[in-house]
C-alpha cells in the first residue's frame, strides 16, 4: 500500500466533481423506458459517450464512476473511456458493490453483495487504470427500523472492501447511503446519520484502513420524500455540516454528497449552502448521477434541437457553482449564477 500516493488521488478526487456514471444495465433500463429508448448495450454506450466528452467535463470534474459494461466500452474512435477521461484529467473510478440483497432475519433491511470476488476483481480494474472504486450500501428509515445490526453488517462491508481496494492502490469511495424515500422526520435522519458514521469510522479503523487515503459518499440530513416537509436549504446545510464536523475524522482523504433522489435544483442549492458553511478539515463536493444527467437523457430521447452535450455542459456549470459556494436557488432549475469567476 502506498499511503501516500492514495492520499494524493483522495484529494485530487475532491478538487472538483465527480460524475456518477455507474448505472447497472437494470437501472438503466428504467431510466430509458421512461423516456422511450431501446436499452441495448450500443444506446448505453452512445449515452455515456455523450457525458464524457462534453467540452465541460474536464473543467468541472475530477473523477468518473464506470459501471464494469461502461469500463469497457469505447468511444466511436476506438478509445477506452477509462483512458479518453483520464487523458482530459479525469480519474476513471469502478462501481465494484453487485447490488442489494435481503438481510437475512431484518425485514425492509438489505446488504450488498460482491465482496467474496471483490479482491480478484479489483485486481483486473486495477490493472486496466481504474484510480478509485465505489461500493453503495443502504440504509433506510422507517418506524422499526435501520435496526443497528443492519448498520453494523453494512459497515462491515463497507470497511473489508476499502481495505481490499487499499491494498490493490485503489482508493476506496465508501457510500452508506441514507434513502431519502420515507416519511421520517429531519431529525430522525440526523439520528440514524450519526449512528451510521460512528459505526463506519469505528470499524474503518478497526480494519486498518487508511482514511487519508479514502472518500466517503454521503447523503445530505434531509427530511423523507414523503413526509410532507419542504426542504429548507439552510437547516439542511446546516445539520449536515454539524454531524459531519463531530463524526466525520479530520484526517479523512474527502466528502462527496449523493443527489439521492432530490430535484437538481435542490441537489445543487444544498450543496451550496454545506460548502458556504466552512472552512471544512477536507475536499467537499458532488458526486451527482440524476442532478446532472436528467435534463440530458430527456434532451437525447426527444432529438432536441439542444445538443445534449451543451446541455450536460449547462448541468456540470451548476454543480461547479455549487462546489464553489455560489449557486442561487430560485424556482425554475435554469436560472442560475454562473459567471467565470465563480468557477
């Protein structure tokens, strides 16, 4: 393990964004049904190529999420992906979890799978130029539960994969997700926040993992989508923050948020508000897939007139205003501050 090249390639993961592009074949099969394209793996492929060679991408992001298909694949001129976006600066990364299985005994509790390959695996994206890995696990809320077994399972995972990925000289982005579907309070979600970092970094620890040399992958402290509650952009900023600076080590190598669900607009005005509360002992920025590809595959369905890369150009534009403290939230997603200075 080289400690110090994995804290060099955590922190530059934090310098800018990070699209999330790491979509399974099924996920994407529902985002394209719901727009009306065929999902076969040449779709895939077009669609993904329209995100990475945007003019914009290289100024706003640090690093890409493949999923294992789009690793692989090629632009139309014969070039790997992974090395087009590492050639414009871009770090390619790996989603390297296989998905969500019950949690045997927990009702409405899940797991994810993989760790058993996940060392020959990481080997293989290693070899072919993958810098970091990310591994989704799922937390939700509802009366009974997140049941503290079910934090504790998860964050087991989570931490034996971040040392596997060390030792291979990826960096480990770590996402204990908190679903935003439900009808829970903020307050509860701050709860359940807590609990959940305080089992991650104890047992990360415990392990022996790096964590200067590692990302973690965070929702916001929102209310549930469904509990009637309006998202108040300061409250959220501010609890976020709150837990993260008393349950979030110093050392850690960044933070990067999910949009999880939220409206861009939100997405982007939250991320605003977090930054605008620092100083911050490390990198934050996004680490968006919806918030910023929406509009684009909507564009792309209905053969706008607007080129769908000038829109994702538009989207990225956003997202670095909220990285840098500055995006203005008002009712239409479109208006929005974007001057150079402020990029």
């Amino acid at each position: 393990m080289d400690k110090h090249k994995l804290g060099e390639t955590a922190k530059y993961l934090a310098s800018k964004g990070i699209l999330a592009a790491d979509e399974s074949n099924a996920s994407c099969q529902k985002r394209f049904d719901a727009v009306g394209i065929e999902c076969t793996e040449e779709n895939r492929r077009l669609y993904r190529q329209i995100l990475i060679t945007s003019p914009q991408a290289k100024e706003s992001l640090s690093g890409i999420i493949f999923f294992d298909e789009t690793f692989w694949q090629k632009t139309n001129e014969g070039k790997p992906f992974r090395e087009f976006v590492e050639e414009q600066g871009i770090l390619p990364g790996i989603k390297v979890d296989e998905g969500l299985v019950d949690l045997p005994g927990f009702d409405g509790e899940k797991i994810s799978k993989g760790l058993d390959t996940l060392p020959e695996r990481i080997s293989k994206y290693a070899e072919a130029g993958a810098k970091f890995a990310k591994w989704r696990s799922v937390i939700t809320i509802s009366e009974a539960i997140p049941t503290q077994e079910c934090i504790g399972a998860n964050v087991y995972v989570l931490a034996r994969y971040a040392r596997i990925c060390q030792d291979a000289g990826i960096v480990p982005m770590v996402e204990p997700e908190i679903l935003f579907d439900g009808t829970h309070s903020i307050e509860n979600c701050q709860e359940v926040m807590i609990r959940t970092l305080d089992a991650l970094f104890y047992t990360m620890r415990a392990f022996r993992v790096h964590l200067p040399g590692a990302i973690l992958k965070t929702s916001m402290i929102l209310p549930g989508k469904d509990s009637g509650k309006p998202i108040d952009y300061v409250d959220v900023a501010e609890r976020t923050v709150k837990v993260l600076h008393e349950h979030v080590p110093d050392e850690l190598g960044g933070v990067v948020f999910l949009s999880g669900g939220q409206t861009s607009d939100d997405a982007f005005a939250n991320l605003s508000q977090i930054v605008q509360k620092g100083p911050h002992p490390w990198g934050i920025t996004f680490s968006y897939s919806r918030a910023l590809q929406d509009p684009v595959l909507q564009a792309w369905a209905q053969h706008s007139t607007t080129d769908p890369s000038e829109l994702f150009a538009e989207q990225l534009k956003k997202a670095s205003v909220a990285h840098a403290g500055k995006f203005k939230a008002t009712k239409k997603d479109e208006s929005f501050v974007s001057h150079s200075q402020d990029l």
